[in-house]
C-alpha cells in the first residue's frame, strides 16, 4: 500500500489548488490570442532556448570528453545488449577538406522501417553535416562547433494510410563555442542559429522561422536576439526579442520556493518581446515583459496600451 504524503506536502497541494480554484483567470484584458499565445509558449523566447539546448548539450559532452579522455563525455562499455538497428535508407558519409563531416539517409521514393507488427514508410533523403574542434588555453578548454541540417521531400506515413502522411523540407544551421576554466570552474559560451522549415500533416501547412543568438554561464543563459515565426497559411504568431532575455538558473533554488509551496519554474526574470500575429482574420501586437531579474514568476503583457500584471505559477495552474 502507498504511503499517504506528509501533512506538510498535503498543506502545500491543498493551498496550490485552493488558489489556483480562487483565481482561474488573472488575465482578463488580454485578447484570447494573446492568452493563447501565452499558454501554449510562454513566450517566443522558449523556442530559442530550447533550439539552442541540444547543441549546447552536445558541445559540452564533446569538452567533458576532452577532459577525461572519452569521446563524447560517456563511460566506454564492451557490452553489446542488443542488436544494432538497421535502417533501410541508403546511408553516405563524407568528410571534407576543412574535416566536416556529412551523412546522408536517402529514403528514395520510399521504403518500410519499423520492427514486428510496427511498421512504417520513410521516403525522401536529409542529411546533415557537422564539424567539431578543442583546444587548450592555459586552464581553459574550449570547443567549437558548427551544425548543419537539410530536409528534402523526407516524410512517410504509418500504416499506409493516407491520413497519417506528413511531409517536411527545410534547413538549419548551427555555430557556436563553449568554454570550461578547469582553475576557476566556470564555464561560458554562445550559439547562434538560423532555420527554416515547412511542415505538412494531412490537410494543413505549417511554416516555422527562426533566427537568433544566445549566450551563457554558470548562472543563466541570455537570449541576446532572437527572430521567430510560426503560422499556418496566411495566420501566424511573430515574436523579436527587443530587450535581451535572461533566465536565471539560481531561481531553481529550493530556497526560493514560492510562498504555495510550489518550486519556481524557471520562467525569465528579465528582458521584453514583442509579439506580432494574424489569427482568424485579426492583427494584433503585445509585448511581453519578463521582470527587473527577481525570481518572482511575475511578467507583464501590454496590449492595446493596457498592461497586465500575471503570476506565471498562477497562470499555469488555471490553464
């Protein structure tokens, strides 16, 4: 049998969902695309970070490597568990004279991937093409890094059915550096990207932009520009960092808990959007500012020249 929560734990879940029950809708002036926009994003800017986050990832496990000597950061294991996959794509792989490196999948017009009664059609080719470098400056490690990737015609369909195809053509690039002071123990870095995309799921068209640049230490991450779009024919959310975006990675401090017992996610604390759409035959513009830097889940949104103060944990609760 489960063990019931702690008195203490219950009081907190208690006061969380008394509150978010006394107060559904902190919003009121907001337009109903302006609210959507929020609830579903969070803002333009949570599409670069989480843009950039694997690259920043993948750079940081390559300089971990460089450190204890294991390519990619991992521990070596002679174990095989299973069997390696096999894809059916035909699969190239070229490496140039300034050391990038290329992979192809070709897909062709189309062939069957999947294992046991799962199956699926793959068809179409992407490939992407990648290029690493460390070096060592005194106590600094550094390593550098570009990205490319290229999607043409490459979709599929489950089950042969006409229903589940869906199509994807497109292009995204990445180039950035990461730092690590084995002497002081910090570590610091940029990555800039740039994509575009078009995406087609049955019947709709989706098209996605993005274009920005973000920067980062050992207590947060700014997003110093950052262009993005995403729409579905001729309707469209628009959103330009006009202020830097700084998201504070000592706001998950548990010591900074909110007064409803509720971890602070880890909304920005700084920095202004501005966000222009096209929905259902309206235009409309709203900026979204993230704070002066206090860990408090407070932004404030201006539409129409009102400005509207929302508590993010409040907001997340009602939605």
């Amino acid at each position: 049998m489960r063990p019931l929560p702690s008195s203490g734990f219950a009081l907190c879940l208690i006061v969380a969902l008394v509150v978010g029950c006394q107060d559904p809708a902190p919003a009121t002036h907001l337009s109903e695309f302006a609210s959507e926009f929020i609830s579903l994003r969070l803002g333009g800017q949570q599409d670069a970070a989480m843009t950039a986050q694997p690259m920043i990832n993948r750079s940081f496990q390559g300089l971990m490597g460089s450190l204890t000597g294991i390519p990619g950061g991992r521990a070596k294991s002679d174990t095989t568990l299973y069997e390696p996959w096999q894809s059916c794509a035909t699969l190239t792989e070229e490496t140039g004279d300034d050391g990038r490196v290329t992979i192809t999948f070709d897909y062709g017009d189309g062939c069957e991937e999947g294992w046991g009664d799962y199956r699926y059609t793959l068809f179409g080719k992407f490939q992407y093409t990648y290029r690493y470098t460390t070096d060592i400056i005194g106590s600094v490690y550094r390593h550098t890094y570009s990205f490319t990737s290229r999607y043409d015609n490459y979709g599929g369909n489950y089950g042969n059915s006409d229903s589940t195809r869906w199509l994807y053509d497109g292009t995204s690039s990445y180039e950035g550096e990461s730092t690590y002071d084995t002497a002081h123990q910090t570590f610091s870095g940029w990555v800039e990207h740039e994509s575009h995309s078009e995406y087609e799921y049955g019947d709709n068209t989706y098209d996605f932009r993005s274009d920005g640049r973000s920067s980062y230490h050992e207590k947060g991450n700014t997003v110093e520009r950052n262009e993005y779009q995403y729409g579905q024919d001729d309707e469209y959310y628009q959103s330009t960092v006009i202020r830097p975006v700084f998201t504070s990675y000592e706001c998950g401090n548990p010591a900074l808990m909110s007064a409803r017992c509720m971890i602070t996610p880890w909304i920005p604390v700084s920095g202004i959007e501005r966000v222009r759409y096209r929905q259902d035959g309206q235009e409309g513009t709203f900026e979204i500012n993230y704070g002066n830097g206090e860990c408090d889940n407070i932004i404030f949104v201006t539409e129409n020249g009102v400005t509207t103060r929302i508590d993010m944990g409040l907001w997340i609760i009602a939605f």
